[in-house]
C-alpha cells in the first residue's frame, strides 16, 4: 500500500505547500507593505494573522469530524475555496476591517486545509498503514517557506502586494483545488473502505457516519500529555521563526550571519524527516518523538555554555526536532490511539498547539525584550518538559 501511495502523496505534497506558504509563510513578506499601504502598524497585522490561528482552533474539531465522515475529497478542497476566497479579500483591502475579514476567512480555511486534514484525511485512507504516507508530505511541504519566501518577494517586487495575494488565490483555485478533488481517485477510497469494514473499522463505502463515542475517547491521560506536547513545541517553533534574527542577536551574532545560520533550519527539517522515513520508520512514533523533543533544548544548551560559534549547530538541532515533531504530531496518536475517530481527535489535541502558535510571536517577543537571550531560558523549560511528558506515555501496540 505504501508504494502505491505515492501518487496521493505527490499531490498532497504540493497542496500544502501551496496552502502553507500562502498562509502561515506570508507574512514574513507581506505584512510591513501591507501595513503601509492601510497605514496601520504591523503589529496590527500580526494581531490580524494570531486572530486567523485562534480561528483555525476553534473549527479544527469541526473540521476533523467532517474528514472523519465525508472523506478528505470533500473537505480539502472546501478549503482552497476558503483560502481563495479570503486572499483575494486581503487583495482588495483598504482598511483595517477587510484586513480582519480577510483573515477570518482564511483561518477557517487554515482549520481544514493545514497539516491535521492532509494527515486525517491519509488515515482515513490507510489506517495503521499511514505512517510512511504522511512522513512524505511533510518532505514535500517542508519546502513550502523555500517556495513561499521567494515567490511572494518577486511579485511584490514586480507588481505589488495586492497581486501577490490574488496570484497565491488563484494557485489555490486552479492547481490545489483540483488535486484536492481528486484525492478519491488517486487513493482507490472504496478499496481501501473495504479492507477497513474487514479490520472492525466500521467504515461504510456509501454511507459515511459520525465517530462513535468509543472511536473518539481515548485516555485521557495521554490525551492531556499530547497536547500540551504540542503546544510547547508549536510554541517553540512558532517563537523562533517569528523571531529568529533578533534572538540570534541577543546572543551576539551579528544580523546578516543571524540569517545566513536561520539557512540551515530548512535543510535539517528535511534531512531529520528523510532519517525518520529511513532508520526510524522500524521504531514506535514515542521514540521519533522523544529524541525530537530533545534537541531544540540540547541546542539552546549548548548555546549558552558556548556561545555564538555553536549558533550554526543550535539551528541544525532546532530544524531537526521541528521536522520530526511535524511527522510526530500526525503518526503518535495514529500509533497509540488508532485510526478510528482519528480527524476529530486531531482536532481537539491539536486545538491548544493553535492557540499557543497564536500568541507565541507576542510573548517571545515581549521576554526578548525585558530579558535578551535569557529568553531561549523559556524555550529550554518547554523544550524540557516535552520530553519529560512523552516519557510518562507508554507505549501500546
């Protein structure tokens, strides 16, 4: 089944690339023209973008029962409409109001179009089986700040902000939107609907139903441990990429070597995937996870005992963990908690990693300025207590 998927993959692939990078990568670039042109801070337009992640939260449950139900080939491509429809909105702003309306529309559809659907849509299709599908988008769309980044900058320098928007709009209309629709296609559904009826999965071919209660209640424990988990860690690495040159700064590293070290996170991410695709595969997700959980700690260490000449070795441990834990956050509740009810469980232990992503930028931000590098101390304790919660899982076949 896993060789088979690579088309699936392919295609879910460049959808979240494309979703990802005109999302959660754009206001690296847009936010300051933006800001200008409706004559408005830019932290006004960060508070904006924060409001889209906690609007992302609040419909990821819904999101996630609806995969669980109608399959990923209804839901996806509802998000492209949603995202579509929300960038041209943002294209065609003059004021602070369209700036929140626009995205308002757009976390809704960053609730059903991000990382959770793609993977509960996967599981929906593969069950058990889908570890290896979902570790091959996140290869693909680890790329999406790689792509994002660069086509949003030669746009706006071309044209302008605007354009940049309605073009990211009309990729999500004419390129994701269709590979979405075909998903039923490129994972032969109703065969492997037929293999799940076989394995007591109760997923009819004609007749979608609801989770059951028993499908979407597992421990509550681990439930708790998972998602504050998550929540440290998209804290983590939602702070560095917001704040990544002036973090490095307050260590001592100057701005342009501070960008020339921030380089080497993309990379790691992709070769820590490739090793978790590889070596890793064989092991339980719990392992991936812990060793994951570790490094951006370990790297944070060792920067403060030794300052800015192992920055370059901080940036590789923190890509490296951040890659692993994308895969994590779809494969461990798959392995402890199985596939039944899978989207919308995703969707509530997901929902406090949305909310913290939300806020993270702000409170980094503010501990940066009243304690300067001190606050990699914040990250080092998060980074610290993830690990010690994944070793009070245990892990179950």
């Amino acid at each position: 089944m896993v060789r088979r998927s690579w088309p699936l993959v392919a295609s879910l692939g460049v959808t979240q690339t494309i979703a990802w990078a005109s999302t959660y990568y754009l206001p690296a670039i847009l936010a300051n023209p933006i800001s200008l042109t409706l004559g408005i801070d830019a932290s006004d337009f960060y508070l904006a973008f924060s409001m889209a992640l906690v609007v992302s939260a609040v419909f990821g449950p819904v999101f996630g029962k609806a995969i669980d139900s109608l399959s990923g080939h209804r839901v996806l491509p509802a998000s492209n409409i949603l995202f579509a429809g929300g960038l041209a909105l943002l294209g065609f702003a003059n004021s602070e109001f369209a700036l929140y309306l626009s995205w308002f529309v757009i976390g809704v559809g960053m609730a059903g179009g991000l990382y959770e659907s793609a993977f509960s849509t996967l599981v929906r299709i593969y069950g058990q089986d889908a570890r290896s599908a979902i570790t091959g988008i996140t290869l693909i769309a680890g790329f999406a700040s790689t792509v994002g980044w660069p086509l949003s900058g030669w746009i706006l320098s071309y044209w302008g902000w605007r354009e940049a928007c309605w073009t990211w709009a009309l990729l999500h209309l004419l390129l994701a939107l269709p590979l979405n629709l075909a998903i039923d296609w490129l994972s032969s559904l109703k065969r492997s609907a037929i293999s799940y009826a076989s394995e007591g999965l109760k997923t009819p071919t004609n007749t979608p139903t609801a989770p059951s209660k028993e499908e979407t209640a597992p421990p509550w424990k681990q439930t708790l441990i998972l998602s504050f988990v998550f929540s440290a860690t998209w804290f983590t690495s939602t702070a560095m990429a917001s704040h990544w040159p002036r973090m490095l700064e307050a260590t001592g590293v100057s701005l342009v070597a501070a960008i020339a070290i921030g380089a080497i996170i993309g990379p790691a991410q992709v070769l820590a995937r490739i090793f978790e695709f590889g070596l890793l595969r064989k092991m339980h997700p719990l392992f991936s996870a812990r060793l994951a959980a570790m490094a951006h700690p370990l790297g944070a260490l060792l920067l403060a005992l030794f300052g800015p000449v192992v920055a370059p070795v901080f940036a590789f441990l923190h890509g490296a963990g951040n890659g692993v834990l994308t895969i994590a956050k779809g494969t461990l509740p798959l392995a402890l908690f199985g596939p039944g009810g899978y989207g919308y469980r995703q969707g509530w232990i997901m929902f406090p990693a949305r909310l913290s992503s939300a806020f993270a930028p702000w409170i980094f931000g503010v501990a940066l300025t009243h304690w300067g590098a001190g606050a990699l101390g914040l990250t080092f304790a998060l980074g610290v207590l993830s690990v010690c919660a994944l070793y009070a899982i245990n892990a179950k076949k």
